[in-house]
C-alpha cells in the first residue's frame, strides 16, 4: 500500500495526464475503425498496437529512429510504428 501512495506522489501531472492520453488512443482507434470497410482487421491491428504501446504512423513521415513501420498482413490494418521483431 505504501508503494503505490509513493508511486503516485511522484507521478507529475504532467506524466499523468500522458497516460490517460494514452489509454484513450488507442479507444479512440477502435471507435474509428467502425467506419471502415474491414473492421475485424483494423480493430485486430489497433489491438497489436495497444499491445505494443505504439501509436499510428503519421502519413508522408518516417517512424522515430529505432522503429519501423508495422502492419498486419490483412487489407484494412492500420500501420503503426514500432520496434523490429527479433528474428
């Protein structure tokens, strides 16, 4: 119990707040995916997303350095940045 009171005193608000941005991305993604044609596979990559920790990739940009484009293999998967599979 004390760790978890310790924990949150020294959580900014700042740090906070990116967490929930954070837990909220990724509803938003699976909102949005209603509107596509291939919702079980947009959803399906939103989930591989969340699972990951990772956020879309931004049209016309390159990932971060250290990342790389990632997409599942179905017609409607969104593609996102993250780190290479270790082979």
């Amino acid at each position: 119990m004390r760790i978890v009171i310790f924990l949150a005193l020294m959580m900014t608000p700042i740090a906070a707040q990116a967490m929930v941005i954070k837990g909220d991305y990724h509803e938003r993604m699976f909102e949005k995916c209603k509107d596509v044609a291939g919702y079980k596979c947009c959803r399906a990559s939103v989930h591989q997303m969340r699972a990951e920790n990772a956020q879309l990739k931004e049209k016309d940009k390159d990932c971060p350095y250290g990342k790389v484009p990632k997409t599942l293999s179905c017609p409607a998967s969104l593609t996102w940045c993250g780190y290479k599979d270790k082979d």
